[in-house]
C-alpha cells in the first residue's frame, strides 16, 4: 500500500474489541424466500425515483446464501465482534403472532458460524426494515407498536439469549423516524412533523418495552442503544441559520438518547411532543442500559425554512475536505462527539458505525486502492485514541462496513465496504482497506 500511513498500535485498553457492522436489509437478499414476510423498504423501493438507480435488496450481497463467505472474511479480517442485525419480518412475517421457524434457523446458523469464527456476536433488533403488515397498522405512528416490539424482543432473546450476550434495541431511531416520517426520504417515505414526533415517542416506548423484556429474557446479557450523534451546524453566519441548526440538534442528537438515558426531552420538541405523552411515559422509556453505541461519520448542516420542521437539510460546504460521496472529513468533530457523548450519558461507549463513502470500481488488477478511506481510518482512529487519552470510557470500534451493499436510498453505487462487492457475480474482492485494517488489529495485539 504505497503511501498509506502504516498502522501502529493505538495507546487503548487491552479490551478494546474491534469488529464490524452490517444491516440485514442492506446484505441479505432472500426477500421472498423461506417464509420472509416484506419489509416497509421492499415496498418502499419499488417506488420510482425512492432509491437511485431503480436498486432494491432483493439479492443485495446475497448473505442470506454466501454468510459462511462473508464470515470467513471477518476472520480473515481478525476481527473479534460483529454487529448485525435480525429482520423482523424474516422471522415475525406479520410482525406479530406466528413465528417463521425457517427465518430464525438462518440466524441460527449465523450466530454459530460467528461464534465457531472464534468472534463474539452483538445483535440489533431493529435497523429500519418494519414488516409491512405493521406498517399497515399504523407501524410506528400507532401506539400498540411498543408492545409488539416487545414481544419480538422476547422471541429473539428467547432463541439466541444462550449464545449473544450484547444486545441493542434499535440503530439510529433519529435516521429511521427524521427521514422515514419528518422528511420523506426513507420508508415510509411521510413528510409530516407530527407524523415524525408520534413515532419517535413511540420507538422511545418500544426502546423501553424492549429494554425490560431482555432483562427478563436474557438475564447476564448487556443491552444498549445505537444513536447516530453528528454536530449540528448552520450552513451560513445568518442567525436564521444557527436556530435551524440548533432544532436539527434537537431532532438528531438529544430526541433519543435524552429520554432513554435522561428521561427527558429537548425543550424545543417539547410542545409537539405533548400530544402523545402519557403519564408515565417517561419511566417506561428510561429503563437503565449498559452500554452507549454511537454512530458517527462527519458533521451535518442545516439552514433556515418556513416549513413545519423548522429547518432544511444542507450539503457540506465544498470548501472543506470531503469523502467520495461528499460528506466532510473532520477527525475534531469524532473525538469532541465521542468526549460529549459519555460526559453527557455517562456509559461506556462503543463506535458501532465510522467509515468512508466512495464511488469505485475495480481497476485493471482486478482491485480496488482506496488510500483516501485508509486516511480516513488513521486519522479517526488517531482521534478515537485522543477522546481515550481525555478520559472518554470508549472500549470498541465496529468499522462500517465489511462488505459494500445497499446504502438504502443512495442505492449501490455509494460504497463503504472495506471489501467490494460485484453484484453481478457477487464476488468478493478484499479492498487496499481490508489488508490495512487487518494489520491495524493485529498491531493492538502485540
């Protein structure tokens, strides 16, 4: 890897786990088969014009298939965790009731095939596929969605408790809820302020349903919650701009995190939010967890609007550096996010998602050199080891992502996998990237 900055090991506590992530929408594929039930994105993305390229996960990586494949890699790999997570549809096809005994031997034979990998399995609950027939219902503007969460919770700790000793309720209900129901970008695809507030109080609900389910579930298991925390700027000096800023902050970083840990709301989305909060609310959602996961990429911008969410989304400014798919590189902002985030929750704090978007292809080697994602990798990780020296309880690093796969509405073009994945073939092809995280891990373990 000529010119990329050679891994060194970080000054970090010997049980630091490294390891990555992936979604069960983004790698499965097998949407219509054994018994899985469809998903708010199956529908979602035969929309024209909802995900670029006309894309869907369909096949996406084929991991339903090709998981014994894509472990290996991780072996390879030398990682020593994998976060994935299960689709409820696969295994609750209406999302309630009868069980799909056929979607819950796949994660079996997942978890043991993990597990045999000599790699310790974190599952997540929910990352943004809902069934379908749930979504008929309502999905998270109704109510009775808490229990039902609940209820899969205790179904999947009950299967998988013996085996999986982390467990996270939900990833990043600010992405799913903002531009599921606030913005219309991902499935649902609702535009409505009310819409977004309704179901984020109740994802929060069945954050704490859930939370108390696994305790009794799973007892020994430790459970937490993935929250995606990116400083919130304006796009301009106009002070128009910085009270936008300043909403979206609400919105992105404290609408979660806040009353799951806090047990409190942000004042600004305190008006809209009364509508739905019902006495005693607020203890059912804090329900103690052991664990913070944080996702983070880059800061977001937000400019001034008249419309009901009191503020638009901006792009980077193209004055600073940016990754391949145009979202800004600033190593500052990790290291203040990771410091903020466990003086603010006081948890220990794991990185469940960092990496770096780009459009590649293979070149006449049959590879891919991506030295601008190997930057990226050694100057977080250099900041992640700055927010530790400062005091920051940050104890592993879950790289986004193994594989390239669906990037929801940015469809397969937008690849953040330290191996590409030709979807055609459906072969994978270890990236520059992979060889040099590789040598990462095994530096920490000299």
């Amino acid at each position: 890897m000529p010119g990329s900055p050679v891994p060194s090991k970080l000054t970090l506590p010997a049980s630091f786990k490294w390891g990555v992530s992936t979604a069960a929408y983004q790698i499965e594929g097998a949407v219509a088969e054994d018994g899985r039930g469809p998903s708010i994105w199956d529908l979602f993305g035969r929309q024209a014009g909802r995900i670029a390229n006309g894309d869907t996960g369909d096949v996406a990586c084929d991991h339903y298939h090709r998981y014994k494949e894509d472990v290996a890699l991780m072996r390879r790999l030398g990682a020593q965790v994998y976060r994935f997570s299960v689709a409820w549809p696969r295994v609750l096809p209406q999302g309630r009731g009868q069980a799909n005994s056929l979607g819950l031997d796949f994660y079996d034979r997942l978890i043991d095939e993990v597990l045999r990998s000599g790699i310790e399995p974190w599952l997540c609950l929910y990352h943004w596929d809902l069934p379908q027939a749930l979504d008929d219902l309502g999905g998270w503007q109704n109510r009775d969605i808490a229990l039902w969460f609940a209820d899969y919770a205790a179904l999947i700790a009950r299967r998988y408790g013996d085996r999986v000793r982390h467990f996270a309720t939900f990833n990043e209900p600010n992405v799913c809820t903002l531009f599921g129901y606030g913005m219309g970008w991902n499935a649902p695809g609702i535009a409505n302020r009310r819409s977004f507030l309704q179901a984020a109080h109740h994802v929060n609900l069945a954050h704490g349903e859930a939370v108390r389910t696994l305790r009794t579930t799973a007892p020994g298991a430790l459970l937490g919650a993935i929250y995606n925390r990116q400083a919130c700027l304006p796009i301009s000096s106009a002070p128009q701009d910085a009270v936008a800023a300043g909403i979206l902050d609400a919105c992105w970083n404290r609408l979660y995190a806040d009353p799951q840990c806090l047990a409190e709301y942000p004042p600004e989305l305190a008006e809209g939010l009364q509508e739905f909060v019902q006495p005693g609310d607020m203890a059912r959602i804090a329900q103690p967890i052991d664990w913070l996961g944080l996702n983070h990429y880059c800061p977001i911008y937000a400019r001034a609007d008249p419309g009901p969410l009191g503020f638009a989304w901006a792009d980077a400014p193209t004055d600073v550096p940016l990754t391949g798919v145009g979202w800004r590189i600033d190593p500052e902002a990790f290291r203040n996010e990771i410091i903020g985030t466990h003086r603010r929750y006081k948890l220990p704090v794991y990185i469940t998602e960092n990496g770096y978007g780009a459009h590649e292809t293979l070149d006449a080697a049959g590879g891919v050199n991506d030295p601008g994602r190997i930057a990226y990798f050694a100057t977080y990780l250099k900041a992640l080891e700055e927010a530790a020296a400062s005091g920051a309880d940050v104890r592993g690093y879950f790289l986004w992502s193994i594989l390239d796969n669906l990037e929801w509405g940015a469809g397969f073009a937008s690849r953040f996998g330290i191996v590409y994945v030709d979807y055609a073939t459906q072969k994978r092809v270890p990236k520059a990237s992979f060889d040099w995280f590789a040598e990462l891990i095994r530096a920490q373990q000299k």
